[in-house]
C-alpha cells in the first residue's frame, strides 16, 4: 500500500484531442519548503475541457487507469479504490 500522501505518485491525464499533461505528487524541493500536494492540470482550450483519462503509477508500482473524467472538478483517489470523492469547481464571473 501506499504511503497516505501518495508522495511519489504519477499522474497522467490525456484529453481527447492529444493533449497529454504528468504531474508528479512530491515534498518539498529545497531546504525548509514545502510543495502543494494536490495536484492541478490546466486544459486552456475549449476542446480539451471535455472528458479526459487518468493514469496513475502509485508508489508501491500498482497501476491505475480512470477514463470518462470530466473537468472542472476536484477528486480525490485511493488507491486500488479509485476515485473516493468528486466535487464540482465553480467559476464565477
């Protein structure tokens, strides 16, 4: 199993029109810092805010592949359970 924060996972989401984006769960990068844990993809075009697909390698090596993610929201994963829970992001104008 993998350790709680998931530090060392990798993530790749592919949308449908070619874009691929890796994120990588990781502490802090220099003495006394910390890094955000959660990780962020940005989809700037319209045609990539559509479904995406999420492949994660865990640290413990397991593999994990979720297909049918739509955008605009904030889940969160468990390993080897999937996704646990989805909120919906709101924009406001």
């Amino acid at each position: 199993m993998t350790n709680r924060d998931a530090i060392g996972a990798k993530a790749t989401l592919s949308a449908g029109n070619g874009l691929k984006l890796l994120r990588m769960v990781k502490t802090g990068s220099s003495y006394a810092s910390q890094s955000e844990l959660p990780l962020i993809f940005g989809m700037s075009t319209p045609a990539a805010r559509k479904a995406a697909a999420l492949d994660i390698v865990w640290p413990s090596g397991k593999h994990e592949s979720l297909s049918k993610i739509t955008v605009n929201q904030f889940i969160t994963l468990k390993e080897a359970s999937g996704i646990i829970s989805a909120k919906s992001i709101v924009f406001r104008r």
